[in-house]
C-alpha cells in the first residue's frame, strides 16, 4: 500500500513552472520549462536527472529562493509569491532547503551554534534561555553534541557539516524540506548514513521531501515517487516501484539500464541502453522533444514537435510521441 494519499490537497502544487535566465541579448538559457506536479503530504519525490537538466533551479523556485518566470507554486493551497507577509513569515519556517554543497552552504565565520540557533532566533520560537537546550537537542538529533555548539564549521568533515546544514533545517520546524543533493558531496561510506538519518527524520518528524539526485540508484531506496527531468522539462513520473519496474520514457529507461546491478544473473539479461552523444544546449532550445538527437527512437515528429504529458493510470505520466 502506498502511504501517499493522491486524494488529499497536494502540500505542493507546481502549475506550468517556467524558469528563464537571459543570457545575452537574443539568447534565453530555458533552465526550467512548463514543469507541472505536486507532492503530497509526508511523501519523498525524488527528483532526478543529468548535470544541468534543471533540479536545482526547480528546487529554488519552490522554496521562494528565485520566483519562476512564468507559472504557479502553491503550498498548502496558496500561492507562495502571492503571500500576505504573516503568510509568508510562516512560509520561511515550514519549508526548507538543504542544499548540494555543505562547504559552501555553511557560514565559515559562524559558530555550529550561531548557524543552528539564527533561524529559531528569526522565528521568535525560544527564550535565550531554551535555546541552548533547543540546539543540543538538535544537534544530538543529526549525531553531533554539545561540545560542536561553539566551532566554526570549517573544522568539520564533509558529512558533519551536510549534518549541521540538516539540523539548520530541522531548527524551525518545517513540514517540507528541499534536499538538493544532499549526499553528492559526501563519501561513498558517509551517503548511506546521511540517507538513513534524512529518513529517519521523516518518520519522526512527519516531514515531506523533494530529494534532489543525479541517478535513478540514489532516490530508489528514499522515494515514494520519482520525477525524471531531461533539460528542463519533466519526462516521466510514477510512484517509485512503478517507475523502475516499468518505466516508458527512452530517456528513464536509458537511465535505468546504466545503473549496476549486484546479481549477475540479472546483470546478464539487461541490456545496457546507451545515451549517445552530449546534452545539448538548454540556450534558445528548438520547439520539440528535447531527447531528439540522442534517442534511438526518434521520428521526424520528435524534431518538430513537442510532446506532451500522456497519463498512462497508476499515476504514472511520460512525454513521448511513441507512446
Ligand atoms: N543564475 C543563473 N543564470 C544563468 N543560468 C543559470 C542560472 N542558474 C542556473 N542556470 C542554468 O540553468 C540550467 C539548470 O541549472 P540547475 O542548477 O538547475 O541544474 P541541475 O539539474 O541542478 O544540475 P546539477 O546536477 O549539476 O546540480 C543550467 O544550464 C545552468 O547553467
Ligand atoms: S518523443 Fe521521440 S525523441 Fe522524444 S523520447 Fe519519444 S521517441 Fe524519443
Ligand atoms: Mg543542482
């Protein structure tokens, strides 16, 4: 049974999102392109795709950090750039953002403290007598202690610090966090930990996530549902079993065979589809399906028109003319 209940308000809706960045003077990078999904309450969407496709700037536009150019983000029903500014003073406390760098998201010349504390301080939630208690409780939350509250975080390892970024997060109480590829940045032996411990959190604390990641292995164990993103536009999404059983899209299917598989027996019968050639450029990006160049399966169609989202039940939904 799946926990996520598609009847219920969407916690985030994301209507037609567009974003652009003017690059020159004809020239319009299209980083983000007519991406519409929700995410529901208590859920983890992993969202996936190559360098540059547009994860993180989805994840920007969501958490108010960069108005999209074009579209509606609503949270818990009200669009999130059209907040009254109580609304929105809320808003900063119940969503929040990890982000893909724990060296360069952490305030060098600020304690572990200092970092922890500024937005509980922001937010008015403790005396300055709690909030010692408050940041220890924290901090032993995420596996760090009271003797880390008065260090600068450049005297931490890489996983220590995507741990005090965790616990800056969870400081004011969100009810949904943004984890821009949390573990890229970390060692292979420190990822499993930091998935486990985001985990965790989310049971205890009841918490919903969009978890950013580059491939499809990362968000397997963690998503309840996977969106796959192909230079700005969403190709394909399914409730997560759904999707790696039987995925439609060329491009999640590509994805899918690239990554290994421990038995070797099943490693023998799949067969590796190889993405030929590079990403093209998301500047000035012709009308039609963005995979054409690289697809095995491209007809003239793919090259002159765009393909729009097709509901396949299930909740299941891909962009492709073929299908
Ligand atoms: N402020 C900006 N100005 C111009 N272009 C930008 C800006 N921010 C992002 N881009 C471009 O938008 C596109 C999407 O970038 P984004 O950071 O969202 O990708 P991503 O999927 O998160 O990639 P990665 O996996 O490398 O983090 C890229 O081509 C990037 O160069
Ligand atoms: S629309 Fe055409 S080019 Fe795009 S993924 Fe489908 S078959 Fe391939
Ligand atoms: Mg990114």
């Amino acid at each position: 049974m799946s926990k996520v209940d598609y009847t219920s308000e969407p916690l985030v809706r994301v209507e037609d999102m567009s974003k652009f960045f003017q690059v020159g003077r004809h020239a319009t990078l299209k980083a983000v392109n007519n991406v519409s999904f929700n995410i529901y309450k208590g859920e983890t969407v992993g969202l996936v795709g190559e360098s540059g496709c547009g994860k993180s700037t989805t994840g920007r536009c969501i958490v108010k950090l960069d108005p999209p150019t074009a579209g509606h983000v609503y949270y818990d029903g009200k669009d999130i750039y059209k907040m009254s500014s109580a609304e929105h003073h809320q808003f900063t406390a119940d969503v929040q953002m990890i982000f893909q760098n724990p060296y360069a998201s952490l305030n060098p010349r600020m304690t572990v403290k200092d970092i922890v504390g500024e937005g509980m301080r922001l937010h008015g939630k403790y005396s300055n007598a709690e909030l010692d208690a408050k940041i220890e409780e924290l901090l032993n939350r995420v596996g760090l202690g009271k003797d880390h509250m008065s260090r600068f975080s450049h005297e931490f390892s890489g996983g220590q610090r995507q741990r005090i970024g965790i616990a800056r997060a969870l400081s004011v109480d969100p009810k949904f966090i943004v984890c821009d590829e949390p573990i890229s940045a970390l060692d292979v032996s420190i990822q499993a930990q930091v998935i486990n411990m985001l985990k965790n959190l989310q049971d205890e604390l009841g918490l919903t996530y969009l978890f950013i990641a580059h491939d499809l292995s990362v968000v397997k164990y963690i998503s309840d549902r996977v969106i796959v993103m192909y230079l700005g536009n969403i190709v394909e999404q399914a409730p997560a079993e759904e999707l790696y059983a039987n995925p439609l899209h060329p491009y999640t299917k590509a994805l899918l065979s690239s990554i290994p598989v421990a038995d070797p027996n099943i490693a023998k019968s799949r067969k590796r589809i190889p993405i030929k050639g590079e990403i093209p450029s998301p500047i000035n990006p012709k009308e039609r399906c963005q995979f054409a160049d690289r697809c095995p399966y491209a007809t003239e169609k793919c090259q002159k028109e765009v393909p729009q989202q097709k509901d396949f039940g299930n909740h299941h939904y891909a962009s492709c003319h073929i299908l």
